[in-house]
C-alpha cells in the first residue's frame, strides 16, 4: 500500500519529501497546512504566518485564537500546527525518557532548551538519576513569576529519596531570555547541594535556560 501511494505523488512532491531539509521555513509549513484556501496558496498563507509571528517557533508557539485571526487559517489547520509542535516536544523526550544515559552537559541542555524557554514565568525542574547517571524521572517542582520562583530544598531532597535517586540535575529558566546565573541561583544551588550531600546524593549541576542558551553552573565552577 505504501508503494503504490507514493508512485501516484507527482515528481515534483516526492522530491520535496525526498529532501525536506533544504525546503524553505515557509515550503516546510506549508506541507503542513496541505490545501490552499481561496485567494491564498500554501505557501502565500505559511508566509504570512512567518511574518506575523516571527518564525517557526512563533507559529508554533502561538494560541489556537490568534492563529485562526489569520486569514485561510480554520480549527483544522491549527490543529495541524498544534500537533506539530506535540511531535517536536514528545521527539526532544524521548532522549531523556527513563533509562536514558546522561555522559555530558549537551545530553540534557536540547531538550532543558526546548521545554524551558518559551515558559512566561519560572519553572524549576529536577532531572533525577540512578548511580550510572540514567534517567529515572524529570519533574517540574516550583512554578513561580515572570522573575522568581520560590524553591524548597526539602522537598527536592524528598522527591530524589522517593525516586531512589542517586543524583540530581537543576534547571530553571529565565523568562526575560537572560540566562546569566543570579546571586539567588548560585546561593540556592549551594543550599540544594549541601541538603542533598546530607544523604549522599550528588549534585551534578544546575542549568540556567535563557532564550535558545543555557549555562552551566558547573562549568562555572558555582557547585
């Protein structure tokens, strides 16, 4: 069945499918959006929607209701585009899905990345792992403001004991796109760490997510 589908595509198509890495942002959306609306193509309407919201990620990060203000652009199509950015978060999960082997830093800043940056107030999360440093859990513990979050030691402590964790991976982002660490981050880091040390579980670091960066407090020497 397979087969025979994609003989009857046109040549044209099947090469764009073929080689979709070097299609544009808006041809990329456009294969999405499928059908062209009356008075608008495919591309024209994926053009409009870069253009207004900024790019890919502002599309995608977009509420249903502004993106249906657009013109050609119906429940249907933003449903596509809702489940596209669904595929892109479930694809970054499954590198840290449990069991998962973190070796170095860049293992859990992509997917820190992409679930902590276009977060409109704080979120601090724990990544808890096993003796050889593979993923038991990921969990979202204090949610705060657009510039704090009030966190507690303990309760992370209680959280990693409950997980059976052997060590303990820090993240929280900061909305305003800065991700330069703050007296306040190194100094709860260090409260975290000696909490968890009264335990034997280790901290391995603490990442800062800003707008597309991150640091590494313990690159910084901060743990």
């Amino acid at each position: 069945m397979t087969q025979a589908n994609t003989k009857t595509r046109p040549a044209g198509e099947r090469r764009k499918l073929a080689s979709a890495g070097k299609l544009s942002d808006a041809e990329l959306i456009a294969i999405l959006l499928g059908r062209s609306t009356p008075g608008s193509s495919a591309v024209g309407l994926a053009e409009t929607l870069l253009r207004q919201f900024g790019g890919i990620r502002g599309i995608l990060n977009a509420p249903g209701t502004a993106l249906q203000k657009v013109h050609g652009m119906g429940p249907g199509k933003t449903t596509i585009l809702s489940a596209a950015r669904e595929c892109c978060r479930r694809y970054l999960e499954e590198k840290l899905a449990p069991g998962k082997h973190i070796a170095n830093p860049s293992d859990s800043t992509h997917f820190l990345l992409a679930r902590l940056r276009d977060r409109p107030h704080e979120v601090f999360c724990c990544l808890f792992l096993d003796n050889r440093h593979r993923v038991l859990a990921f969990d979202e513990l204090f949610r705060g403001t657009i510039d704090n979050t009030t966190v507690y030691p303990r309760e992370i402590v209680k959280q990693a004991l409950y997980r059976n964790a052997a060590a303990v991976i820090l993240a929280h982002n900061h909305p305003s796109g800065v991700a330069e660490p703050s007296e306040a981050d190194r100094l709860i880091t260090r409260r975290i760490g000696d909490a968890l040390d009264l335990v034997d579980i280790r901290l391995l670091d603490h990442f800062v997510i800003g707008d597309g960066t991150s640091v590494s407090l313990a690159s910084r020497g901060l743990l």
